[in-house]
C-alpha cells in the first residue's frame, strides 16, 4: 500500500521499520517539530524522524494540521492508508478523510481501557493483570474508533513502563503489518460503552513515594513511572530515583523503616528497591547502588 506514517517518540520507530520491511510504499513520514534538548539545548530531531532519514523517507513537521494549507498538502500525497502511532498532534477531519482507507492507530492498551495519553503507565500504576495493543481506525474522538485487531499480553509482575513499552511496540508492529495485509476480511468492532477508562498524562507530583502506602502500591508506581519521570525519595537530603522494585510481604516496622539491603517498610508489607540513580549519576542495580552508601533509620 502507499502508507503516510504519523509518529514520534522511539515506541514508533519499529513500526516504522516494520511496514518498510513489509514492502510497504511509505510516501511521507510525519513527526513533531525538532524540540531543543541535551545540555546545550539545541534542536533535536525526534527518533521517528532521524530513522525515517537513514532510511531515505521523505520527512514533514508540521506544527498544525488545522490550516489548509498543510491539508491540501496532506491530500496530494493520494495515500492509500495513514498509519498513525504517538504522533502528537489531533488529526482533524479533513487529514482522517484524506487517505482512501482511513487512518489506522496502534494504541498501546485494550481499548475502552486507558484512553489517552499514557496508557502503559498507568495499567502498571493500576495493578492490572494484562494489557495489549489495538489496531483502531481513527475519528474524531479521543481513542474512540472501532478496533481492527487487538493483541493481548500479561504484565509482569516485576516488569516496567519501560519493558512493557518495548514489548508492546514489537507488538503493535507485528499487528498494523498484520491489519494491513488482513484489511478486507477485517470487520471493526465498536468500543464497548462499559469499561472506559482514560490514561491522563503523568504529572511530576505524583512521582514522590508515599511510604504509608501499601507495599503493593508503592511497587506499582515505581515500576509505572521507570524509566520516565521516574518515582522518588529523599534519602539524607538527597532526591534519589527509584527504578525497579519488588514487593516484600513481611515486615513488621513503622512505614519508611531502613530493613536493610534497599528494602524499605511500607503502610502494609514493603518492599525492595532493586535499581536506583541519584542526582547526576547514572542509573545502578542495588547491589552497586548501596555500596558506600549510608542510609538513615527511616524514610520520610
């Protein structure tokens, strides 16, 4: 098919590789705008854009999609299908009725569950048991469309935002080839009105660890929040990050207890910090992390 490709961040480059490799006939690659980044903040292509240019793809940023101009520019690529996974941008009518068949979305939850924008987040922060990716094809509504093709995985139980991330992007990636070939025979099934849920946007407030907390749910919001914006503490003053986690189910101590070896008492059970990074320093398992390191009775 002649595909216009809609994507950002690194959860979309292998669906890029992908449909290349499907022999898929990628007319353009959309991306967000370089954004200023590093230390010396300079403009910084996104990983979507860099492959599409070692790749040889011809690459557009628009800020908006809502001008003419950029529409008209958008219909004369003829496209068959839009292929559209973590772009960025609200694609308004007259770009979802461009290609002759649609615009197709990868989201990375089982739809009506976590709509929105941080759905492998917040299934980890909610403690559910599986999750997966959808093939939907787009309308106006936010992750509302009728679903193609949907994948279904486990979470495991010590896995992160940032495992899960990569596991379900080879997922999508498999999948939308998958959709594409399949594409007449497929039948898009409606959203259930039961069961919806939306995956707000992570805030940085909601990174601080709460030790009164149970176990269960302090390990959930560490390993929701790792790699990016990562859940913290002070320890000594100093804010550290918490990476990796597991729950320990006994622990007979006031919430915040030093248990030794990184294991930390909780409002009920605690747990055990299994990599952490401190300011300016590179992210370390616990075994290396705790060398040198003196801890405090307690956590506050």
């Amino acid at each position: 098919m002649r595909v216009v490709f809609m994507g950002t961040p690194e959860f979309s480059v292998p669906v890029l590789d992908a449909l290349v490799a499907a022999g898929h006939e990628i007319c353009a690659v959309y991306s967000q705008p370089p954004r200023p980044a590093g230390r010396g903040k300079k403009d910084r292509p996104s990983p979507v854009q860099m492959r599409a240019e070692a790749l040889g793809l011809p690459v557009r940023h628009p800020v908006s999609l809502r001008n003419d101009e950029a529409q008209k520019e958008f219909a004369r690529l003829e496209a068959d299908i839009a292929v559209v996974v973590a772009y960025g941008l609200i694609l308004p009518q007259a770009i979802l009725d461009a290609p002759m068949r649609g615009c197709l979305n990868i989201h990375a939850s089982l739809l009506p569950r976590w709509r929105g924008a941080a759905p492998i987040h917040r299934a980890i922060m909610a403690g559910d048991a599986t999750t997966g990716v959808c093939i939907m094809q787009m309308e106006a509504g936010l992750d509302t469309g009728p679903v193609l093709l949907r994948r279904e995985t486990e979470i495991g139980a010590e896995e992160t935002t940032g495992d899960l991330h990569d596991r379900l992007s080879a997922m999508g990636a498999e999948a939308v080839v998958e959709a594409l070939a399949r594409l007449p025979e497929l039948t898009p099934a409606p959203q259930s009105e039961e069961g919806v849920t939306y995956a707000e946007k992570i805030d940085k407030s909601e990174a601080r660890v709460d030790w009164s907390k149970p176990a269960v749910e302090v390990d959930r919001l560490i390993r929701g929040l790792s790699p990016f914006p990562g859940a913290w503490c002070e320890i000594n003053g100093e804010r550290v990050k918490l990476l990796g986690s597991g729950v320990l189910e006994d622990a007979c101590a006031p919430h915040g207890t030093v248990l030794g070896d990184f294991r930390i008492a909780c409002g009920a059970g605690a747990v055990e910090i299994t990599r952490a990074q401190r300011a300016g320093k590179r992210a370390q398992d616990r075994d290396d992390f705790v060398k040198g390191f003196s801890f405090p009775d307690r956590l506050s």
